[in-house]
C-alpha cells in the first residue's frame, strides 16, 4: 500500500467513490468508462508518431503500421495509465494495465481497419452515447454532480481502475489490502457528511 499522495489508492478510491453511491449510476460508469477509454484511443490513433522505431533499426520500416499499432499520444498514455496503476495496486492495477494495452492494441485495429473519415465518426457517437448515459445516472439517480467537475484530472484517471476495483470486489470479494473498503467507507462517509453539513450552513 502506498501511502503518500499520488500513490494514495484510499484518497483517490474514497474521494470518486463519495460521487458514486447510487447501484445504478454505478453499473451505468461500469458499461460506460472502459468504452470510453477504448475509442478515445481509437481516435488517439491517428496523431502523428512520437517515435519512429523504423529509423533507428530496432522495428523494420512498416511494421507497426501494417498492423495498425504506432508509438503515439495514445501508446504513451496507455503506458503513463498502465505505471501508475500498477504503482496504486500491484494486483489490480496490473490487470487493469492489461486492458489499458488490450484497448489501444484493440482501438489502433479499429482504426486501422475504419480509416480516419469513418472512425471519427464512430468515436464521436460511442462518446456522445457514453458520456450521455453517465451524466444521466448522475443527475437522475446520484443527484450529484460528477467528480470532473470538482477534480478533473483525477476524475479521468481514477475512473477506470475504480470501476475495476468495484466489479473485482462484487465478483470475488477482492480488495488491496486488509480493511481496504471499510477505511475506503468510512473516508467517503466523513466526506458526504461533510458536504451535507457545508449545504446546511448555506441553506441556514
């Protein structure tokens, strides 16, 4: 368990967890996030390389291409997601990299095959689709704002290996370590009590 900021998993878990309560909204983050990570880096596919394996020998030319896989924004981000996971969580967090590969590897495919004038298109609908229904399940059913509103960065980082944890944990019970969720609890607990004591001084 890391304990200190960035590598805190009980911070970030506690503070995305205390916008995600309600079991609908929940499942409805559960079918939405990782598809939106996936066409994210469909679209991501199509910025230039950062790096050219080609002209420095180690890949022969036109390798990565022919199989739709380049070394760009979206492979590095995939890599930055797949580290720091990894470094929240050993277990988890390394399947949660798998999948982080598994979708750019699946989305560069995709993108390869759709061609930019189609897969713009694609992506521009799965993403209208998918953050309509995860605004939806938190203005009708967790009547609270989502957690990018408040933390962006933290939101759009988070938000993949939190519904990872979730779905491992309703599934096979799985936490990090020993007393995970119920510190994790407690912590999104004295959070909500805040925000309700902070909504009645201003209503007082």
């Amino acid at each position: 368990m890391c304990e200190a900021g960035l590598f805190d998993l009980e911070k970030h878990f506690a503070f995305y967890g205390a916008y995600h309560k309600n079991p609908i909204n929940v499942l409805i983050h559960t079918l939405f996030v990782w598809p939106i990570v996936f066409f994210t880096l469909v679209i991501l596919h199509f910025v230039p390389p950062l790096l050219n394996l080609s002209h420095i020998g180690f890949i022969p030319s036109g390798f990565l291409d022919d199989r739709g896989l380049v070394l760009n924004l979206g492979f590095f981000l995939t890599i930055v997601y797949a580290l720091f996971y990894i470094c929240l969580d050993k277990k988890a967090g390394s399947l949660a990299a798998l999948l982080c590969l598994a979708c750019w590897v699946g989305g560069s495919s995709l993108a390869a095959r759709l061609g930019f004038s189609l897969a713009w298109k694609v992506v521009l609908a799965a993403q209208l689709f998918c953050w309509t229904g995860q605004f939806l399940g938190h203005g009708l059913f967790e009547k609270r704002a989502p957690a990018l509103l408040d933390n962006l960065v933290q939101a759009f980082v988070m938000a993949p290996l939190f519904v990872l944890l979730e779905v491992l944990q309703t599934c096979c019970g799985y936490e990090p370590y020993p007393g995970f969720h119920a510190s994790v609890k407690a912590k999104i607990e004295a959070e909500l009590k805040e925000l309700e004591d902070r909504k009645q001084k201003k209503i007082s």
